[in-house]
C-alpha cells in the first residue's frame, strides 16, 4: 500500500537593527527597530510502500523490497552581524553615526551543485556490473587455460630450465651464470654498466614483470580458483544467498568573490552512492559450477584470447563487462533493488573589516548554508543486465608497471 508523505516547516528570526549618532554638543541619539524574517526553512517529501504481515514475518530473507524515496532541502539564511561607519564630514553637525545590524539578512539565493544524471547512470553500472560478478563468483578460466594450453606448458618449461640451468651453475661455483639463467645479465668487463647492458637489463626486467602478471598469476590463480570451485560444489548451501556491492564518488570547490568591503567564501561539496543488492538460490549447482570456472561464456574467452585485449581494459573494463553476462546461470533470482544516494551542500561565509582614509568603514559576519538529500531505491524483478562498461582512472602502481614494461618490450623489438 502506497504512503507518500510530505511537508514543510519554516522558523522565523529576528533582526535588530540601529542608528547611534554622536552630535556637536556630544549628545547621542540610538534609534532602533526590529523586524522578522525567515531565517530557516526545510522541506521534504517521502514515498514508500507498506509490507502487508510485515510484523508477522519471521525469516529474515522473506522480506519484499519495495521502493522508496525521500528529498529534503535545509536551508539556513544568512546570518549574523552588519556595521557601517559614516565620516563627521558627511555629517555636518555630527560628529560620527554608526549603523548596526545583527540577525537575519534576507534570503539565502546560492545554489548548491549537483552531479549529472550521466555520472549518476556511470556509478549505478559500476555497481551493477561489479554486483553481478560477485553473484557470478567465478573462480577460474579454465576455457583461456585449454585454448592457451602450449603457451602454458612452453612458460613452465621454461622457467624450469632457468631454474635447472642456475642451479647447475652454482653447483660449480659459477655466479655469473648463474644469474644469466635467471634474467639478470651481469656487467661485461670491458662495458660494465654500459648502454647495451641498460637495455638489455630493462628489456629482461620487462619480460619478467609481464609474465608474472599475465603468465604465471592468472595461471596459478586459476588452478586455485578450480580447486576451490570443486570443494564449493559439495558444500551444503542456505536456501538464499546475498551478494552487494557499492559505489562512490565525491567532489567539491571553493569559490572566492571579492567586492569593494567584502570577501565572500562559497564551498560547495557533493557525494553520491549506489548500493546494489541481490538474492538468489542455486537451484542447478552444476550448471552454476560450470559458469564459476569460466567454461559457459564464449564472449568472454573470445575477449580474453584477442590480442592486446588487456591494454584495452586498462581503460575500459571490457572482460568484467562480458564475464557478467552468465552471472545468473544456474540460479534462481529472489529479489534486489538498486539505492541511489545524493548529498549536496554549500556553505558561504561573508567577512569584512575595511576602513578608509576618508573615514567610511565596514565590518561584516555573515553566514549561510543549504544542505539537499535525496535517496532513491529502485527494485528488480529480474536480474539486472550489464550496463555499458565506464572509463576508470588509468593511474596506479599496477596500470603504470605494466604500462612501462610493455613499451619497454615493444621498444626493444624495433
């Protein structure tokens, strides 16, 4: 049953505001007033459905989601304190006037910034893509193992001949060997530490690094995965399984506005969430085996097999994007929902203490802030689809090794 609520409240404050003259003969004249004026406001709505025996439910997955939504916007006004300070000058027959104001200063008209519906949708298919390879849970390629069966067998009988290789020179004393056999070439006697050696050692070093991250760990990765897969499929499973996942992304600045007697400051600050959630059963674990160990997906192994495919994933994750595809086979789907959260906010502070030569003067306090929630839940009768894979942030330890070791080994091919 639908229960949408909404309201509104508005708190009013005061300002106190006055004139203090100072005359010829020194007597002094204070005028002052007060006024009202809306110095908070907050606003919000909600949407939800009721869970009919909602109380009567005792098992913690039978539980429907429904959807639910819920906005508010805060707002406090400027606020705080104004003086302004005329010459004797101006005056004629005064000596000085002084005008004082504290309180609430009219409305708040700043506005706070938000986030695209574009960079909204990229965050829910990181969730989504991400979620779904977690329901997936698979543990190994073994199709990439079979289609790469030779490469596999020439890695490993390579490496043991390295090994066979500098073990046989140590037995005989000889380190220099030794070390060749393993990759790292020592300095000739006649160049040492020159050019040629560099290069050499660069090129070694490089093809050791790739290897070992697209050789020997999803190799070793994979037998892992395989094992773990197998002892999984024999293991007693709860009636319903829960997987989530979740992404953020945060931004913010901070705008500086000079005017003649003041400086205002303008933060503006935004973060947003989404939060995936899925349930399901496992009602075909051979099948759901099957999926786990990379056998049921000929789009992934295609990918995975085409070459150069992993420079291509450093910027778009294209292999995650095509390995979600048969994350629900073999299962049954429940139930899932998908929770957009957004929360903006802008703070802006006015300060001044300015005086003149001529005798004007301005102190000014002044303060203002809007805060905006809105959180969303979206619910799923079927398992989500992959969404369109989202450009990621190149940088990192990882991405720039291997970045630096393939254009090390390109270059040496020339």
């Amino acid at each position: 049953m639908a229960s949408p609520t909404s309201g509104s409240w508005i708190r009013m404050g005061t300002r106190n505001s006055g004139t203090r003259t100072v005359w010829g003969d020194g007597s002094v004249t204070d005028t002052s007033t007060t006024t009202s004026e809306e110095a908070e406001s907050f606003s919000y709505g909600r949407y939800s459905q009721s869970t009919p025996g909602f109380h009567h439910t005792h098992h913690k997955y039978g539980l429907p989601m429904n959807k639910w939504t819920y906005t508010c916007t805060h707002t406090w006004h400027w606020q705080g304190s104004y003086e302004q300070t005329y010459p004797q000058w101006l005056l004629g027959s005064k000596r000085s006037r002084v005008y004082h104001s504290d309180g609430v200063f009219g409305r708040n008209n700043e506005y706070t910034d938000s986030f695209s519906s574009t960079e909204l949708t990229v965050l829910r298919n990181k969730a989504v893509n991400k979620c779904l390879n977690r329901m997936k849970d698979q543990k190994a390629n073994l199709a990439e193992v079979m289609a790469t069966v030779g490469q596999n067998v020439s890695m490993v009988a390579n490496a043991m001949s390295a090994i066979g290789k500098a073990l046989s020179a140590l037995k005989h004393g000889d380190m220099a060997n030794a070390a060749k056999a393993l990759g790292v070439m020592p300095p000739s006697s006649s160049g040492g530490f020159n050019k040629t050696w560099r290069r050499n050692q660069s090129k070694a070093l490089a093809n050791g690094w790739l290897q070992l991250q697209y050789g020997w760990k999803p190799l070793l990765s994979d037998i892992y995965g395989t094992i773990q897969a197998l002892d999984q499929r024999f293991k007693k499973r709860i009636p319903l399984q829960r997987v989530s996942s979740k992404e953020s992304i945060s931004k913010d600045r901070t705008v500086v506005r000079t005017y003649s007697n003041e400086i205002q400051y303008d933060t503006y600050r935004c973060e947003a969430s989404v939060r995936v959630i899925l349930y399901y059963a496992i009602t075909q674990p051979n099948l759901k085996t099957l999926s786990q160990l990379g056998i049921t997906n000929p789009a992934e192994l295609a990918w995975e097999l085409l070459r150069w495919s992993f420079v291509i994933d450093w910027l778009v994750p294209i292999g995650g994007y095509l390995s979600a595809f048969d994350a629900s086979l073999g299962c049954d789907f429940a139930k899932g929902c998908s929770t957009t959260f957004e929360k903006y906010q802008y703070i802006g502070v006015m300060t001044g203490n300015n005086a003149n030569s001529s005798g004007y003067g301005m102190k000014v306090n002044l303060q203002a802030r809007i805060e905006r929630v809105i959180v969303g839940r979206e619910t799923y009768v079927a398992p989500p689809l992959p969404d369109i894979p989202w450009a990621k942030d190149p940088i990192s330890f990882d991405h720039l090794a291997n970045a630096t070791a393939l254009l090390t080994q390109l270059k040496s091919k020339r």
